[in-house]
C-alpha cells in the first residue's frame, strides 16, 4: 500500500506538472487525490525523503530526475494497460481508466511489455496522449478533444489519429489530414457522424471518431 500511495503522488504531480507548464501546487495534489492538504503536505514530506521530489514554499513540488523516472514509468503503465481494455476488451474510456489506476500497481514490467507488443507498440493511449513521454520534456501536455466528443457545429484542427495505418490511409484518402480544418455537421442517433473536411461532407462512425483527436479553434496544433 505504501508503494502504491507513492506512485499515485508521483503520477498526479506529473500530470499537474503538464499541466500547469510549472511546478504542482499542493492545493491542486489536493483536489485531485481528494485528500486533505496535511496529508499531502506529509506525503511530500516522504517522497522529499526518498529523493523523488523537490518542494519549494508558495512555488509548488517538482520531481527530482529519480522521480520523474518512476513517475513516467507508472504513467506508461497505465496508459498500455487503458489501451488494452478500450481496444481489446472494449471498455469504455472512462471506466478504462478507473480499472488501469487499479491494475497499473500490480502489473509487473516484463507482462506490461508483452501486453505493448501485442497491442502493437501503439504511440498514443485511448485520450491521445503520447504513451512514451519524452523524459527531457515533461512541462507540456496536450489536451485534444476526440472528435465524437464535440459538439455540433464545431470546428477545429485534427491534431492526431490512433488508427492502425491502413485506416489512417483511408481516412487521407478522404481529405482528414493533419493540420486541416474540420467541422462537426451532424451527429445521428446511431452513432454516425458527418463532418466536413476539405469542402466535402463524410460520415464517420463513433468506433472511427472516437480514435480522431482535434484541437479547437483557438488552439495551436
């Protein structure tokens, strides 16, 4: 349990970091633990102790070069083991996420990397995310929107496709490219949903949209 604790810290005050493009505010460890700020202070306090992290008062916590190494490591479990329930036992993300908090403190190195392989050394997790994080630059994360997740009669760039290359191939072929522009037209109660890009109107299904990341406008791609 105390591994575990601390590898939550880890992972939260990664994903805070890239968030915030600074350190992790302890009000923000806070809030997303759900735990009170003494007992984040204290914990901070340990993983200080262990060498992981850095705290500088009114400033925040950052990982130390050990931390960021273990905090990258159970962030790369997780996000092997949420794809693998989304693609191949076809969990909805959100519950893929509640179970791969789970399992990602249980599941040993050697069968995360042969659960990698099989699903084919994917380069992004179901959310888009880059699954291997460049250690070297850690301060930025970036926040796409799937394209089944928007609303009609919004628009945006595409930022990133997860589909096998043969799809990817078809999806060029039909004028969704990265860097272009594409409007939401419709979403249809089964599931289908019409979109324009590059002047023509195509009808997508949720399994495909789902896997096609935009950025808003306003965003930079």
């Amino acid at each position: 349990m105390h591994i575990e604790r601390f590898e939550e810290y880890l992972e939260t005050i990664l994903y805070l970091i890239r968030k915030n493009q600074s350190p992790a505010k302890t009000k923000q460890i806070s809030e997303e633990l759900n735990v009170s700020p003494p007992s984040v202070t204290e914990m901070i306090k340990k993983l200080h102790s262990s060498g992981l992290v850095e705290y500088t008062p009114y400033q925040g916590v950052e990982l130390t070069k050990r931390g960021t190494d273990q905090a990258i490591k159970i962030k790369r479990k997780h996000q092997v083991l949420e794809t693998f329930l989304v693609d191949v036992l076809d969990f909805d993300r959100k519950e893929a996420h509640k179970e791969a908090c789970e399992l990602e403190h249980a599941v040993s190195d050697a069968v995360l990397e042969k659960i990698y392989e099989f699903l084919g050394c994917p380069e992004y997790c179901p959310d888009g995310n880059p699954i291997n994080i460049d250690k070297n630059n850690i301060g930025q994360e970036e926040k796409f929107v799937p394209l089944d997740e928007m609303e009609e009669g919004s628009s945006g760039r595409v930022a990133r496709v997860t589909l096998p290359r043969e799809m990817k191939e078809r999806l060029l072929s039909l004028g969704i490219l990265m860097g272009e522009d594409i409007e939401v037209r419709r979403k249809q109660r089964q599931g289908c949903i019409s979109v324009i890009a590059v002047g023509s109107e195509i009808a997508l299904g949720r399994d495909i949209a789902k896997k096609i990341f935009i950025a808003p406008k306003g965003r930079n791609v």
